[in-house]
C-alpha cells in the first residue's frame, strides 16, 4: 500500500470525508490537489478544509488559462457535442485535473492518486483512464467507490473528525460546473418525465428583456474578441456565460448514455459553450471547402466520443486532433448573434477567406456561374441510376 497520495479535491463533503477516511483506513498521508476550471469557490477556506481533515498539504492550481486554450479551445474547434447535444462540461475537466494530480504525484513522491467518484458514473472512467495514460505507475484509489457510506454516514463522518463544511442534510443535487458549463444531476429529476425544477438553473436565468447583437471574432477555429474587443479565451468564455446566460439561453435536458451502461437524466447550462459551437459551425459552413466539411462532421461524434469515454489522451483522440488542427487554418472571421429573451440565433457571418462566391450564387444579374455546364454534369451525375431504372428497377 502507498505511503503518500494526491487526491483530486473539490472542497465538497465525499472528498473532505475521503481525506480522514484514507488516513484512517490506508494509514497514508494525503495530499489534496484543488484545480480552478472556473467553478468559483473561496480557495482559501477550501485550502483550510483540506488541512482540517488532515491532508499534510493542500494544493490548489488556478487552471483556468490552461483548461480554456487546451481543452475548451480544441473541443470547440470539434463542434464537440456528446450524443449531438452535450458541449462534454465535466467529461473535458477531468483529464486537466488528472495533468495536475500526476504533477503532484510526482513532486511530493506519492505512489498513488485518489479521486472521489463513486461506481455508476462516468468521472471514475476519466480519472483512471487519464492516470493509465499519463502515468501507469500510479496505483489509483477509489475510498468512496469502497466505503459505502450513505450521505447521512458521512456528514455524521464528518462532524466526529471535527472537518467543517458547508454541506446540508437538503443538498440534493450533485452539481459540477466550470467555465464551459454546469451540469447538474439527482433529485426529482432522476425521473426522466418530471420538469426540472426552475430553481436547479444558475447561469440561465433571464434577466435580460431588450434583444441584442453580438459580434464573436474567430482566428483559426478559436474565438478571440467579442464586439471587437480582444480578449483571451477564458475571459471571453466567462463574459459570453454572462451574457448569453441573461437571456435565459443555454439548457439542456437530456437523457444520456454513460460510459457504465447506465441511461441517465442530465440537466446542464452552457450558454458560452452551446452560442460558441453554433457560431463556430456557422463560420466553418462559411470557410471550409466541401469535402474538408463533410468529413470533419463525420469525425466530431467521434470526437466527442472520444472524451466523454475518458480517451483524451489516446492516440486515435490525438489524431483526430491534428486532423481538426489542420482544418481551422482558414476559420477566421466573424459570426453576428442575436439574442432575445430564450433565443440565441445566428443572424451573419463574413469571412476573408470565405468560399462564398456573390457571382456564383446570385439570382441576380451579377450570375456567373455557367448554366450551360450544368446540362452535361446533371446527365452524367444521374447516368448510372438511369442505366439501373432502364433494366432492373422496371423488374420491381
Ligand atoms: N453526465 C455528465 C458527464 O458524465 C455530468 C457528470 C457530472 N459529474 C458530477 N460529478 N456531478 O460528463
């Protein structure tokens, strides 16, 4: 058994109690790693809650930068959405923390890393498939997946080992959010027919009345200023949450497949995450030539896949990457959104390398485009089906 262990820390009352837990159980010294992915939280007292419950060192890493430019950027770039609706909030968070709990690892000489998922849902699968790939060394715990504790066994837990928490009897939800969104699970909504509650929403709520237009720059696939201010990404993510929030824009309520074979209700808000992907889709349809196009919207369910299944670092995720690297050297340009109250739409988009062609397209006078030459390319476009009509489709 190890001697020392990292673990992945929220502050919350599964990974406080894990803390104590490990070293009562394990006889191990714990090492907590808190990442800032933009979830919000007093660090501080996070920081103090760590050492109360034992941890001889409580580490927390601001990752915001980080975790916008290297995981929300190329998920972006991917149109990823899981099941073609869930921008992937949790599923892209999980390998940045699994960087971090390998760094930790490494530099307090621990053997081992712990997280505090439990056995039915898909965050288990990201940590330990994140930490086989970074580092197969490490042996990984699971305490909460072991202990089997009800949430009532571990608040009394909690309260024996004098570790302060914030936590109620009432919580219901389990909630996890960062700067690409919030999920937010359990209660009455694990029945699939039952209205989330109005209270479960955070970043939609509507507050806006008055529609607006917004202008999101693009260089390479990426967003880079709004209204023409630059701004780096993590700031631009947080503003757009903000604003896009206000106008009540950015639910999802869905049914899902995890990774454990389990059908689950999922509620999530990603306004910034859900208007970039639609602006981002937008501009491609505008930038990328047809065959490009057709292709990378074969690859992105993969993609998607891909990340929700806890592969970030596998080698087919990391080809499917240079791929979509490669295909975002001319999305540049920039994708007007209006919004109204519970509406978010793209209503423009121009581009310096547009393939658009004015001459082409129009219907006006300006028509370029050569009618004649469509005459041959129709008759041999449809010459085989004809052949095929002519001889056996006759035969019924
Ligand atoms: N179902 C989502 C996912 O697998 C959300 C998970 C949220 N995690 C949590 N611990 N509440 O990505």
């Amino acid at each position: 058994m190890a001697k020392r262990v990292v673990l992945a820390y929220s502050g919350g009352l599964d990974t406080s109690v894990a803390v104590r837990w490990m070293i009562e159980t394990y006889g191990v010294e714990v090492i907590t790693v808190a990442c800032d992915v933009g979830q919000g939280g007093d660090w501080e007292t996070i920081k103090d809650r760590a050492r109360a419950a034992g941890a001889v060192e409580a580490v927390v890493v601001d990752c915001r930068e980080e975790f916008a430019r290297d995981f929300c950027g190329p998920a972006l770039q991917a149109n990823a959405l899981y099941e073609n609706r869930y921008p992937l909030v949790s599923a892209l968070s999980r390998p940045i923390i699994v960087k971090y709990l390998v760094e930790a690892a490494r530099m307090h000489g621990a053997e081992a890393v712990a997280h505090g998922c439990t056995g039915k849902g898909n965050d288990q699968v990201r940590f330990e498939v994140g930490i086989a790939a970074l580092a197969p060394d490490l042996e990984i715990l699971a305490p909460v997946r072991e202990w089997g504790m009800t949430r009532e066994e571990c608040i009394h837990y909690a309260d024996r080992f004098d570790i302060p928490l914030t936590a109620t009897r009432e919580k219901i939800y389990s909630i996890d959010d960062n700067l690409w969104g919030r999920a937010i699970e359990c209660g009455e909504m694990e029945d699939p027919w039952a209205s989330p509650p109005e209270g479960v929403w955070e970043m939609t709520k509507l507050t806006a009345s008055e529609p607006t237009e917004l202008v999101i720059a693009f260089e390479d696939g990426l967003p880079v200023a709004l209204d023409g201010r630059k701004l780096p990404m993590h700031e631009l993510i947080a503003e757009l949450n903000v604003l896009v929030g206000s106008y009540g824009w950015g639910r999802l309520d869905m049914v899902e497949n995890r990774r454990v074979g389990i059908k689950s209700r999922e509620t999530y808000e990603a306004p910034a995450a859900l208007a970039l992907i639609m602006a981002h889709l937008d501009l491609e349809a505008l930038t990328l030539e047809r065959d490009l196009h057709h292709e990378k919207l074969r690859l992105e369910p993969r993609f998607a896949e891909l990340v929700y299944d806890g592969m970030w670092f596998s080698p087919l995720k990391q080809s499917i990457d240079a791929f979509v690297a490669a295909s975002q050297r001319y999305v540049d340009g920039e994708v007007r959104l209006r919004l109204e109250p519970g509406r978010c739409i793209v209503v423009g988009r121009r581009s310096e390398h547009s393939l658009y062609d004015y001459g082409l397209a129009t219907y006006e006078a300006a028509d370029s485009f050569n009618h004649a030459d469509s005459v041959g390319f129709v008759r041999l476009w449809g010459l085989g089906i004809q052949t095929w009509a002519a001889r056996q489709s006759a035969r019924g």
